[in-house]
C-alpha cells in the first residue's frame, strides 16, 4: 500500500516509507523502529494506519542517536507539509528505542507532536531531555517480563505526572519487549498486541482529531 519517497535531512537525502490515508488527508503519525532500516513491521504498522485513515511515515534512521533525533525534526516537517496530512499537528509512535527517539522528539518540536506513544522503552541516551519541554500526550506500552522498561516508564510517568504532564503508561502481564511484533514469533503477543492497538488508534484520534 505504501511507497518509499525520498526524504531530506540536514542536506542530506535519505528515505522513508509513506502510506497515506485512502480517502482525504488523514491525521498524521511519524512511526519509528527499533534500529536502522524499514524493517516489515515498520512497513506493516504504516499501512495499518493508512487502512484506519491516518497518513504515517516511517524514516530510515542513522544508528547514532543524536543523528537520528535530528532527522526525526526534518521528518516532523516533511510529514505536516504533505497534502495527505490534515491538522495541526502529528502523532509519533515508537518501538524500543524508537520508543525514546519519540519522546524525545515531543521535547524538541513541541508544538508539532501532539501526542506520543512509546513501546517498550523510554530511553534513548545518557542524557535526560528537558521534560519541562513536553506538550504532548503520552501513553506508553509496556513488557511486564524480560527487562526493566515497565520500571522506568513507571518511574517516567510519576515524574511527567508530577510536572502537569498528561501520561499513562500500559503494563503487558506476561508479555515480553517485542510483544507487537508479529515477525518475531518468539515474543510476538497477540491478545496483548490487538489491545495496545486499540489504545493507540483511540488515543492517536483523541489527541490529533
């Protein structure tokens, strides 16, 4: 359903994967993997929001975090010029560390990303973003197995909660990080993928519509 368009970034070219909402404009969602590449999921994810009507793009991403958070600027203004794109403002989904890539992201452009949501992860680096900074909606989702994530987006959540922030944070009892993605038969949950799924779509709605 979608197609890789060419991006531009600090001068440079790259490229990204663009599916865009079937009928209008649709809302607009940056999503994020979790490493360098377009890997299926990151296609697949694009092309379930076009098929709920959002317009989503996913940016092949540097390995270098700082890099990569840089990009992700340009790729938040690539995404609200489109003629796909209606509103004011877009919606970034990220998996693991894309997860911290996204919230980031909020920090940095934050009239532009209206609302978040972090899979698995809410690092990114050794340094701390500028919280204050944050004025999207948060809602993460979270392993309750297999690393430490569920604890420190607790940890996160009480600390944006505390600044005014508007967050909530998911708990998977008995999934494992990785649990919404279907390629991975290994850690791929999917009573637990179908309702962070719904979560995200009804949050997404609510906070761009």
């Amino acid at each position: 359903m979608g197609e890789v368009v060419e991006l531009s970034t600090h001068g440079s070219r790259a490229v990204g994967y663009l599916a865009a909402a079937g009928e209008g404009a649709g809302l607009g969602v940056v999503v994020v993997g979790e490493s360098s590449g377009l890997s299926p999921l990151v296609r697949d994810v694009c092309d379930r929001f076009a098929d709920e009507g959002f317009t989503a793009l996913a940016p092949d991403l540097t390995d270098d975090p700082d890099t990569a958070a840089s990009d992700l600027s340009d790729v938040v203004d690539h995404l609200t010029r489109h003629p796909a794109v209606r509103g004011s403002g877009v919606g970034v989904v990220g998996f693991g560390r894309g997860g911290g890539l996204a919230l980031w992201l909020a920090t940095r452009r934050p009239q532009e990303v209206r609302a978040v949501v972090p899979f698995y992860s809410v690092a990114l680096t050794d340094r701390r973003p500028d919280w204050s900074r944050l004025e999207a909606s948060v809602e993460g989702h979270y392993a309750e197995g297999g690393d430490a994530g569920f604890e420190a987006a607790r940890s996160l959540e009480k600390e944006l909660t505390d600044l005014g922030k508007d967050v909530r944070m998911f708990l998977y009892p008995g999934a494992a990080a990785g649990f919404f993605d279907d390629t991975r038969p290994d850690v791929h949950d999917a009573d637990a993928a179908r309702q962070a799924w719904v979560r995200t779509l009804e949050f997404l709605r609510a906070k761009l519509g």
